[in-house]
C-alpha cells in the first residue's frame, strides 16, 4: 500500500464551501507554520486564511511562515510507514520553502518513504498530489509514482494567477513600494505564473481586476490543445463569491475541462499575495 502526503501549501480545500479533496482522496496534510506578532498557528488548522488576512488588515503586518522540523517529519514518516505501507510526500516547490529539504532529510532515516519536489505552489501542488492518489489506487509502487510525477507530471502543472493589488508583495520585499503605487494608479495587475520553481511576472493587464481576469483566462485557454481535459482548479484568496463564480462560467465556456474544482488558498500562500488573487491551475499534456 502507498500513502500519499503532502504540504499544507497544496490547496485542496474550500473553506468557502467546506470542501476538503484531502479527506475525499485519503491524503494526509502536514500544515506549516504560520506566526503574526507572537501569536503562532498551524496553517488552516487554527487558522483560515479569511482569518488570518483580516488580522494582516487590522495589525497592518504580513505572517511569517515555517515548514516542519526535520525531527517532526521523521517521526510522521516512521509512523505513516510502521504498518509496512509506503510513502509519497509531496512539497511546496524548492525554491519557495525548506519543506523540501527537510523532508529528503527526515527521508534518509524512514525506508519506503519518497519525496517529491512539485516545483509548484497552491493547487498547482495540489493536481501532483492527486495524481500521485490515482497512481496509488490503480496499484503502483511509491518509486514508480515518484518516477512519473518527477519527469512526467511537474513539468507540466501550469500555475498562473493575477493580484488584484500589489501590496503584501510589497511587505514582503518582492516589490518595491514605487512600482506599487505606479501599478495601483494605472490600474494596473500583474499576472504571475511559476516557472522552473520560481515566480515570474508574465503580463500586466490593465482596467478593472473582474475584466482583467476574464482577459487572462481568454489569455491562457484560448486555442490551446496542449491542455490535458481532465482538470482544472480555480484557486482564489478572500474574494467576492460572485467575482469567483464569474470566472468559473468563463472556464466552463470552453466546454473543455472535466472537473471545474474551487478551491481557496491555505494562509501560506495567501500570506504572500494578499487577498483577491485569483488562478487557473491545470496540467498540459
């Protein structure tokens, strides 16, 4: 048997509507850390992340957050592994945390234990670790399942989202306060996407937030036919429900994708891009 794990940073939950993909698909979450002034919690388990951009507001400060000790990772794994089962853990991506590196680590010391690097964030995460749940069900072996989400899977996780302001980058050193205020009277938004583990700004677009996001999914779906039809998620931070379900129908207009699945971001990610951000995540062929 293989059990697979993951990050709290995947993303496969809705606190909106009480959607939990974690519970539906047997997968054991491992939440981060997340600490604002001396308070500290455990991502989405003491703390939503609606909760916890409400005291950014109030307190005007941006969280810090924490991956799990080595020493806790290896205790979970020994436990996880003690009735001879399996494990695939799959992380934040490398370039974001050290929850990848501390978990090779706590690896070396559990045998049948395997880590994966999703290179990705939120439910670009989230689309490795079910794939790695359809691998387990139809039988696979952990190191057959890390074998093909390394060379076959993360490659092609497409993860992109717009922010609708600038702000919690610029608290967090990843923007200069100069480039927020020209972005903000410009009305400008700036579309992200992740690239060999890594951040990058893709486009600006400019207007209203709603009409730049129905430009950005035009922007990544139209003519496409390297998109495989299976899935794709549209993940969000604190963001009007009409605004969400707007962007839901353009996806579902395309009249291409199996499963349309909402999902909200966990206080990790949101911490870093604030609330209304809104992504399309899927998987190219």
């Amino acid at each position: 048997m293989v059990k697979v794990c993951c990050d709290s940073t995947a993303d496969l939950l809705n606190e909106v509507y009480g959607t939990n993909l974690y519970e539906q698909r047997g997968v054991t979450v491992v939440p981060l850390f997340v600490r604002i002034q001396d308070e500290e919690f455990l991502d989405s388990v003491d703390i939503s992340m609606r909760e916890l951009l409400k005291r950014c507001k109030e307190t005007n400060k941006l969280p810090q957050t924490a991956a799990l000790s080595v020493e806790r990772l290896t205790e979970l794994f020994t436990e996880l592994t003690a009735d001879g089962s399996e494990l695939v853990f799959i992380t934040i991506s490398s370039g974001f945390s050290s929850s990848f590196g501390n978990a090779c680590l706590a690896a070396e010391n559990v045998p049948g234990a395997y880590v994966v690097d999703s290179k990705n964030l939120s439910s670009g995460v989230g689309h490795v670790v079910l794939e790695a749940c359809d691998m387990a069900d139809a039988g696979m072996s952990a190191a057959e399942i890390k074998k093909v989400l390394d060379e076959e899977i993360v490659p092609n996780v497409e993860t992109s989202f717009v922010l609708d302001k600038l702000d919690f980058m610029v608290k967090g050193g990843r923007c200069s306060a100069v480039s927020a205020l020209g972005a903000n009277l410009l009305q400008l938004h700036p579309g992200i996407e992740v690239a060999d583990g890594v951040m990058r700004v893709f486009k600006k677009y400019r207007g209203s937030w709603e009409r730049c996001l129905r430009n950005y999914i035009k922007d990544k779906l139209d003519g496409r036919t390297d998109i495989r039809p299976h899935r794709i998620f549209v993940t969000y931070t604190d963001t009007p429900d009409e605004i969400v379900q707007e962007m839901v129908k353009a996806v579902k207009e395309y009249n291409y994708f199996d499963e349309v699945i909402t999902t909200t971001a966990g206080c990790t990610v949101a911490s870093h891009c604030g609330p209304r951000t809104l992504g399309i995540l899927f998987i190219r062929k």
